[in-house]
C-alpha cells in the first residue's frame, strides 16, 4: 500500500499530510507459543506452576476471518479496563473516549516475518504520538477467542477475532511485536528469571539467547553488564515438543523445564569463568578475577542473600558477621552436593572468582526453590511442620521467661 508523507522520522515511522503518524510494517501479533496465568483462562487447568501454555498456530493466526478481522480496528493506549480489571472491548459507545487512530493493511509477514501479522498504524492523537516518540513502542493485540485445552498446563487459541491493538511497555508477544528502532524501545525489565523460565517454556530461542546476554547485575552479582567479547548461541526449535507430555487429560504433566534451565544457568556461568580466567580475544588483567573479594567486610547477612541461603540450607545460621562472598561459599559448600553439582559440575568452589560463586549462589537457589515447592506426602511433610513448629515454640518460650526474669 503506498502513502502520501512528509516527514520520514525513522526506518519505519512517517509524518503524514495531517500530521498524523504512520507506523508501517508492525508486527502486532505472532504464531507460537505464549504463557498466561490460570487467572487469564479461568476456564482452563493449569499446570503445576498455575500456569498455562497456549499454542497459536499459522492456521488460526493467519486464517482470512482472523486477518479481516483487525482490519480497521482501533489503536488505544494500554488496554482499556472495566471497574474489574479485565480488559474492555472497543465498541461505538466508547469508541470516541479511547481509539487514538486505526490500523489497516493487515497481512502475513514474509521470509523471517513469516510468523508474524503485520499491519500499518496510524495514529491519529497527538498525546499518543508524543508517547510514542518517548518509547512506548510495544504493541498487544486485545482480540475474542476460544480456547481448546489439549492437557493440563496447555491449550490451543482457535476463532480469533480481533478489536483493538494497544500500545503497551510490555507485550506479552515480546519486543518483536513493536514499532520499529528496536534500539530506542522503552527498556522494561520483567524479573529476569521470570522471563528466562516463560522463554524455556515457549521455546522462545532469541529471548533466552538476550537473557543470557544481558543478565542484570542481581543475577551475575555484577554492578555491570556481563563482560563483552564471548559470543554465547543457544538454539532451541520452538517445534521441539515439550518433554513427559501428560498421556491424558485427567493426568498432571510429569515434567517441566528444569533440565533447560540448569543448562542455561550452566552456559551463563562457563561464559562469566570464561572471562574470568582470559579466555577470549581481550587481554586479561593481572588479576585474572578482579572482583575485589579481599576488600569485603564481615557483616551479618540479611534481605535477599539470606533469604537464597534459607532456600538452598533450611535452617543456616544467619547471626554471625561474614563476607558476603565467603558466606555464599559456605553456603554452596554445606548444601545438598547433588543440587550444586547440578549448577557448578565439579568446580572447586573455593576456587572460583566471586563473580561465579554469586552467579551460583543466585542459580542454585532458584533450582532449590522450584525443588523446595514441590508438594511433599506422608511421614516428611508432617516431620518438616514438627520440626519447625517445635523450634518456633521453643524459641518463644525462652524469649518469655527471659523478659520475665528482667
């Protein structure tokens, strides 16, 4: 479809005649798979994580009806809502009040766009424009749908019929569903190992390869980004089948993800030790850690270290004053040596830079705790509540007579 402009603002981006904004060549929704929580499809069961991984597939995504469909809709700025929360159609009574301009051209992407509808925007409110000029560049499509549930945990999206596309700091479609200049998007962070267990789950490659690239700071204990110069590709086909498939409805899924996830973890940490050590095309310092452990002082352990250390060791002692990387040494070293193995293989943990031991200390929690929630029966569970409460009733029997007796 060809257009009449007069300013070009970006590779995607033109200023019409009536100083409206066009946007070309957005994609606004895409085939694959994507993750809702049970209180998105209410209707469906979920897996044992509460959540629930629904497929879309060419067939229903790029149908003629679905196409024709989003034909014309209305732009808004983030979903509308009712007093309850849940996303609100647009419809001529409201129209007026949200639409800030319309989409058109509404077609199946080609080559590597293959997977994605794309369609040309037109935003015709200036507030809008200005927002998007400041970064609010993701879009999320609010559309009807059925969904077909194939097991627990999983569904198929069929009849799609499309309303509106929002503008959105986050879509659910991910950062390949915006409006051009990738480069200026809004950078809003979901919580790392959130979003790096959602892309494991919908085999989605390109979001865990920029994870593992641009871990935060929380997850390599780094107060930089992760070291340049080593080039890390994981590839995982997003047809790959997901493992221990339930063999019926009635039936819980007997597996997850977290064979995926340690290699991961694994992967992110052989590329922190990497650098470390030398082992790439920059000269290494003279100090080949150069973290600046031996410059820590003893302190007492508290916030989020000492909450990954009671996942990993139930019950450690968290009154004495230590490093901070010495106390995650320590940690490593008492816990459950299958669990660490898992993350750091046979390392020496006395031996790896501090960089590493946070990274494992961070990893190895997050694999305690998927262990840790999982529903335990019988004779343990009730021998963990004992133990605990017995502790708890001890401690505050002692804590009382002591005030007594001052």
């Amino acid at each position: 479809m060809k257009y009449f402009f007069e300013t070009r603002l970006g590779e995607t981006r033109y200023r019409l005649a009536d100083g409206s904004l066009l946007c070309k060549d957005v994609p606004i929704g895409r085939t694959g798979k994507q993750l809702y929580g049970a209180d998105d499809l209410p209707k469906l069961k979920p897996d044992k994580f509460v959540e629930i991984v629904v497929t879309r597939s060419p067939e229903q995504v790029f149908h003629p009806a679905t196409l024709a469909s989003f034909e014309g809709m209305s732009i808004t700025i983030l979903h509308p809502e009712d007093e309850n929360g849940n996303v609100r159609l647009v419809n001529p009574e409201n129209w007026k009040v949200l639409a800030v301009g319309h989409l058109q051209n509404v077609r199946r992407g080609t080559g590597e766009q293959s997977d994605l509808m794309l369609a040309d925007l037109i935003v015709k409110d200036e507030s809008a424009i200005q927002l998007i000029e400041d970064g609010l560049r993701e879009v999320s499509c609010g559309y009807d749908a059925e969904y077909e549930q194939t097991e627990p945990g999983k569904a198929e999206q069929v009849d799609i019929t499309g309303n509106h596309v929002a503008l959105v700091p986050k879509g659910r479609a991910g950062n390949r569903c915006a409006i051009g200049d990738r480069d200026t998007m809004a950078n809003q962070k979901k919580n790392w190992w959130n979003r790096m267990r959602a892309a494991i789950k919908t085999g989605d490659a390109d979001t865990m390869n920029e994870l593992v690239e641009s871990a935060p700071a929380s997850v390599t204990g780094d107060e930089g980004d992760l070291p340049q110069g080593v080039n890390l590709n994981i590839n995982l086909s997003p047809q790959q089948p997901l493992p221990d498939k339930a063999p019926e409805m009635g039936g819980d899924p007997t597996g997850d993800s977290d064979d995926d996830l340690k290699t991961l973890l694994k992967a992110l940490l052989a590329k922190l030790e990497r650098n470390a050590t030398g082992d790439n095309d920059n000269k290494p310092d003279d100090n080949p850690t150069g973290d600046g452990e031996d410059d820590e002082e003893e302190t007492t352990i508290t916030g989020d270290s000492a909450w990954r250390a009671e996942v990993i060791v139930p019950g450690i002692d968290l009154s004495r004053k230590m490093k901070p990387t010495a106390f995650k040494r320590e940690v490593l070293a008492s816990a459950d040596k299958t669990l660490v193995r898992q993350i750091v293989g046979d390392a020496d943990i006395r031996k790896l830079p501090k960089q590493s031991v946070d990274m494992a200390f961070n990893a190895v929690s997050e694999v305690a705790k998927g262990r840790n929630t999982r529903a335990t029966t019988g004779d343990a569970q009730r021998l963990n509540m004992g133990m605990t409460s017995i502790a708890s009733l001890n401690k505050q029997n002692a804590e009382f007579w002591a005030n007594r007796k001052g």
